[in-house]
C-alpha cells in the first residue's frame, strides 16, 4: 500500500488515519496491540506519529490488512522477523512504486 504523506516530522493521527483510509480508533486500537508504535504525545495529548512510526504503520497495515494475519500472528511475525519484513515490505512498496511510474509512462505513449 503507498500512503500519500508529505514529508514531515510529526504526523497527527487524523492526517495519519487518513492516509491509511482507516478510522482513528484503529490506529489508537494498533497503538496499544503493537509494541513498536510508541507516537509522542504533546502537552494536550494529541499524538504525534514520526516518519518511523509511519513505516511501522505501513508493515503492520500490510501484515493485517493485505496479508490476512490475526493480530497474534501480526505480533509474533514482527518480534521474530521484523528485520526481514521490513526489508521484504520495503522492497515491495519500491517495486509497485515503479509500476506506477512505468503505467504513467504507457499512459503518455
């Protein structure tokens, strides 16, 4: 899945939820299952994601959402595989991200 984020420092979590085409509470709901998403909090509360958390996100969105995990399933695959799903993951948003360019490029022909 490519998001549509400009890039900044900090997200809010509606930009976020937004850009995942999910509710808020999800995201919240994700926060609290996924130890690996820990957003800063302002004075106010208002959470505040990082461009790391967002690729975090983005892993968990594809485990859940594209790829059919359970949310234990999810877990144990981030504990015991992060790094080689994140590497695996990253290669693919390239990949589709090259698709998309080489379909404009069919377009203008």
């Amino acid at each position: 899945m490519h998001i549509d984020l400009p890039e900044k420092r900090y997200y809010g979590i509606g930009e976020v939820a937004k850009a995942f085409g999910v509710n808020t509470s999800l995201i919240r709901f994700w926060e609290k299952e996924f130890d690996v998403l820990q957003p800063k909090k302002n004075a106010k509360g208002n959470r505040k994601f990082t461009p790391e958390d967002i690729k975090n996100l983005q892993l968990i969105y594809h485990l859940v959402k594209e790829r059919g995990f359970t949310l234990d399933g999810a877990k144990t695959h981030l504990k015991e595989e992060k790094q080689k799903a994140l590497s695996n993951f990253e290669v693919i948003e390239k990949l589709q991200k090259v698709r998309a360019e080489l379909l404009k490029i069919k377009e203008q022909l």
